[in-house]
C-alpha cells in the first residue's frame, strides 16, 4: 500500500480528520466516541482560545484512497515558556496496524518540529488539560470514559519502534462507593471547617453555581500548576470552558469548599455521571437523537457509576483537612443517588498526594496510560 501524507487545509478534511477516530473504532466494544461537534470546535483557529498562544498542524495519512491515519502537531508557546521548553505535543494520534502509515504520520509533525527549533516531540497531549492525555498501555478490556481516549494495543509498540520512550505515566482507578461515610473523614472534616473557617456550598438551581464559575477555573490553574505540561488557562479559556461545561454540570455532585470570610474557593470535587454507553450510542453526533440518552444518563435520579473529573485545593490550604471535607460530601451525595463504583480521571504516578486518597477506600489500577517523548 503506497501511503500519502496529506495536511488538513480545509472543513471537509478536518470532518474527517475528526470522523476517523469514529471510523476506526467502530467495531471496538471499549471505544468511547468524543463528540463531533465539541471536537471540531476544539480544533478550530476560530473557536478555540489555545490558539492565542498555540499553533497547530493536522496530518492524515491515505492509503488507496482511503484515510489510514491521522496526527496533530500542537506548538504550545505558554506551555513551554513555563516549563522553560521547546517542545512540539503530538494529539489526536490514530492509525492502522501498519508501520508504513505510523511512520509517515510521525515524519510529517517531526519535520515540521525541526523547521521550528524544537528540540523534542511529546505527547500524547491535547491543547490544554482538558483535552485527552496520554496512550492508554494497560487496561485494553476496559471501557473508556468521556475524559480519556481509548488506543488500540498495537499503538504502544508503534511509538516505541520509532523512537519514543517513555516520560510520564498516569493512572486511573477504579473506587468501590462506600455504603457510608468513614467516620475519619467525616471527624477530620468537621475540625478542618472549624479551624480554618470554611464551609461547603451547595446549589439548588444553575443560578445560584454562576457567580462560582470562573472562581472553579481559578482553582483549576492554582491547584495543577506544577503538575506535567501543565499549560494555565487564560481568561479567554476559562471564559470558553465555563460556557462549554457549566451547563452539563450536575449540581449535587459538586462539592464546593469555601472560605467563610469571603466566600473564596478554597477546594473542589467534581463528578458527573458516568457517559461511556449513552456516548457510545450518540457515535459522536448529538443531533437527531443522540442527546435523548446523554440527558437520561445526566440527570437520572439513580446513577451506578461516576466519573471523578476534578479534586483539587488551593495549594495554602492543602494538608489541612479540606480533601476530608470534599469526600464527606462527595459519598453523602453518592450514598443518596446509589452509586456503585467511581472512575477516577488519569492521575500522575507520581502525584503521591492524590494517590494517596484511595488508601482508606476499595481501589484499584485498572488503566495505564503514557506520555511518550523523542528528542530531536
């Protein structure tokens, strides 16, 4: 098979540049379908933010006519400014079992990244955090959810025969829902909100999370600033997401700890029902019907399975009692619902403090994802 690779210049090709991922995973049990819409919007100059400080180049890879493969070279200038840099991330990265395919792919983004200085290739990363992170290297048998990309187990050994090797790994945890809430978490909690002076916010009505909105975003940049190619989020970004994901939100699966004094945001914990299925039967599109199943699965009254995508603390107020805080609220809402199991969001192998939550409840890995690295 000749194969020919081709840059993404126009609408129609970024439509299937996006629909190939779709395509190729169609017949896989364990896929988990991003939606169109959202991702077209994600990879757009117009639409997306990151590209104040972004660039990007989108490759697809044909072979008799057919699209075969496709990568995403993102230039993320802020990212490397912070962490004093000159990388080029690679996302989006899909292809068949061939090396010719793969090869090419990863020539294209890597002359590109040669053409501009950079000294290394890395990724799989997206723009920012909230894009999918990583190549999932254990848990194939495992269905995805909607914060994570599910990869084929041949991808792993494609990277590594061109080069790349490993530079972080993330994990993610399966949690059996405790039946109550342990009586140390809930003592510590009560003498954390009294001695520091915080409290937990709940909300009746959508209304009442707005003035909270960008305040959650602000935690976000503070509480992940040192964590892996972390890039912050600018206020354009925040904007952006607080548009995108507020409205989704489940209200009584967030936890919010504020200070009393000014009612600051001091840490959060944020779950959203489990979407795997209901977005397994959109096949990427929410229109005609594939909104009926996502609503349903959303805001159902019983609700098995969670996906944890958020627990951060203000770093002045980490190791004092606030996480005690955010889980006393976190399993009294899930008691209520019925929940059955949690999904954490990828978490650093070498984050020890997030890890470290899961030592009082029944967890366990069940995935393993990596971000690979290639010097130039």
């Amino acid at each position: 098979m000749e194969v020919e690779i081709k840059e993404v210049v126009g609408k129609k090709e970024l439509k299937a540049f996006v629909q190939f991922n779709i395509e190729l995973y169609k017949d896989s049990p364990y896929h988990v379908p991003a939606l169109i819409a959202e991702e077209l919007v994600t990879l757009s100059r117009e639409k997306n933010p990151a590209f104040e400080f972004c660039e990007a180049k989108y490759f697809l890879a044909y072979g008799n006519g057919k699209i075969v493969g496709r990568i995403a070279g993102i230039i993320n200038h802020k990212s490397n400014e912070v962490w004093n840099q000159q990388y080029l991330r690679i996302g989006f990265v899909d292809f068949i079992d061939d090396s010719e395919v793969s090869g090419k792919l990863f020539q294209a983004v890597e002359s590109w990244a040669k053409s501009r200085g950079l000294t290394a290739v890395h990724g799989p990363l997206g723009f920012t955090d909230l894009d999918h992170e990583g190549l999932l290297i254990e848990g194939f048998d495992k269905l995805a959810t909607m914060a994570t990309a599910y990869s084929y187990p041949y991808y792993a050994r494609h990277f590594e025969q061109l080069g790349y090797v490993k530079d972080r790994d993330w994990f993610e945890y399966r949690i059996t829902a405790p039946k109550e809430v342990p009586e140390k978490h809930a003592r510590i909690a009560k003498i954390a909100m009294e001695k520091n002076g915080l409290k937990v916010v709940k909300f009746k009505n959508k209304k009442e999370i707005w003035p909270y909105a960008y305040k959650l975003f602000a935690l976000w940049n503070k509480a992940y600033a040192t964590l892996y190619a972390y890039s912050p989020l600018s206020d354009r970004q925040i904007e952006f997401y607080v548009k995108m994901y507020i409205p989704m939100l489940r209200l009584d699966l967030i936890s919010l700890v504020v200070r009393e004094a000014d009612n600051e945001v001091i840490g959060l914990g944020l779950c959203i029902p489990n979407l795997s299925e209901p977005l397994r039967k959109s096949k990427g599109r929410l229109f005609p019907f594939g909104f009926i199943p996502l609503f349903r699965a959303l805001f159902r009254k019983k609700v098995k399975i969670v996906d944890m995508m958020m627990i951060g603390v203000d770093p002045e107020y980490q190791n004092r009692g606030v996480n005690a805080i955010i889980f006393t609220d976190m399993i009294t809402e899930m008691i209520k619902l019925g929940v059955e199991s949690c999904e954490s969001n990828p978490e650093l192998e070498i984050n020890d403090k997030v890890q470290s939550l899961w030592e009082h409840f029944d967890a366990c890995i069940h995935k393993k994802r990596r971000a690979y690295i290639k010097y130039l």
